[in-house]
C-alpha cells in the first residue's frame, strides 16, 4: 500500500519561501512522477507541478517563477519549494502519484499540510 | 489553458435516488478527464479516469461517460457515503493540468 505524508511548516510569513517535503512509503519513488496540488480553504484544487524521478521537472506556468519541485531518490522523498509567498498561497498543500503509465491523472494522494501565510 | 466548467454547483438528492454531474472542456480533452470524490477534511480520491474507467475500491453504482468536451458522473442509487465533493480533471492538453471547481452534492 502507498502511502504519501507531506511535512513542513504550517506558518510562513509574507515574502518568504514556502518548503514542504513528501515522504513515500510502501514502494520506490522511483520509476512515477510525483505532484504537488494545493487547495485554498474552501476552494477547489490547483495543480502545481511534477517531479520525475529522474529529476525532470514540469510547472504550472502561473507558478512557474516562483516553484522549484526536486526528488531524493535515497531518502524516498521529494520536495516543494514556493518563493515569495502571499497570503493568496495560503492552501492545503498535497502531494500525489501520477495513476496512469503514460496519462497524468491521480491515484495516491497524501492526507494533505496547512500552510498559512501571515505575518 | 483548459478550463473545466463543472454543474451544478451543489446538487440536493435525496438517498436511494439518482446523481447526475456534469463536466465540461473549454476545448477537446478526448476521454483523458478523471472524477474525484472528496470528504471533508479528507484528500480527494481517484474515482474515474479515461472518463469512465471506475478506479478500485468503487461500486458500480458510480459511471462516468462522455468524451470531446462534455462529461457526466452518474450515481445510481446514492447511499449516504457518496455525499460529498466531485471534481473533474483534465489530462490531455497540458501545463497546466486543470480541475472543476466541484459539485458539493449533499443530501436532500
């Protein structure tokens, strides 16, 4: 069974950079690319990007300035890196598998992280 | 970008009858859309992908159909878990990949 879980801080002030990390269990993060997809309270779901694990990347190109998304193949993790953050960045952030062998829908999702931005 | 337009955007049904969502494209996603499903306080969950694939784990009371720009879940007999949040999602023409903004389908 796999199993996502995101960690990281739940408060990052205003022009910092939010750092969140996702740990994968029950099987290698090798060989599937991984997403990270945030949730603004009470809104619905934005997709931010992928990591391969090969280490290639794709944004979503309303983010793609401000993200960086990178993979620790030894550690079983990777990561989300968001700079200069507002209060609009204020989400549950979650992290996913991509499902299909070639189409890029979701089939593991983590339980999902708060981040709120305030000073 | 694809913009994904989904209706109603809350739906009242009462249980043991029919749920019928709809999804639609701003542009073609071919049958590369996905549904979710999503519980309060809880991660969304794969539901269907290739537009009506059933992914594990659900009944077959649930069915997707639909290709192009227009998409529909169905719910046959609603039970009083299948209340919740559904979103679409397409896969064929991306960055970005898009979602709904959901239907909050709740009971009656």
């Amino acid at each position: 069974q796999v199993q996502l879980q995101e960690s990281g801080p739940g408060l990052v002030k205003p022009s910092e950079t939010l750092s969140l990390t996702c740990t994968v269990s029950g099987d290698s993060i090798s060989n599937y690319y991984w997403s990270w997809i945030r949730q603004p309270p009470g809104k619905g779901l934005e997709w931010i990007g992928y990591v391969y694990y090969s280490g290639s990347t794709k944004y979503n190109p309303s983010l793609k300035s401000r993200v960086t998304i990178s993979v620790d193949t030894s550690k079983n993790q990777f990561s989300l890196q968001l700079s200069s953050v507002t209060a609009a960045d204020t989400a549950v952030y979650y992290c996913a598998r991509r499902g299909g062998s070639y189409y890029f829908y979701f089939d593991y999702w983590g339980r999902g992280t708060l981040v709120t931005v305030s000073s | 970008e694809i913009v994904m337009t989904q209706s109603p955007a809350t739906l009242s049904v009462s249980p043991g009858e029919r749920a019928t969502l709809s999804c639609r494209a701003s542009q073609s996603v071919s049958s590369n859309l996905a549904w979710y499903q999503q519980k309060p306080g809880q991660a969304p969950r794969l539901l269907i992908y290739g537009a009506s694939t059933r992914a594990t784990g659900f009944p077959a009371r649930f069915s997707g159909s639909g290709s192009g720009t227009e998409f529909t879940l169905t719910i046959s007999s609603l039970q009083s878990e299948d209340f919740a949040v559904y979103y679409c999602q397409q896969y064929n023409n991306w960055p970005p990949l898009t979602f709904g903004q959901g239907t909050r389908l709740e009971i009656k």
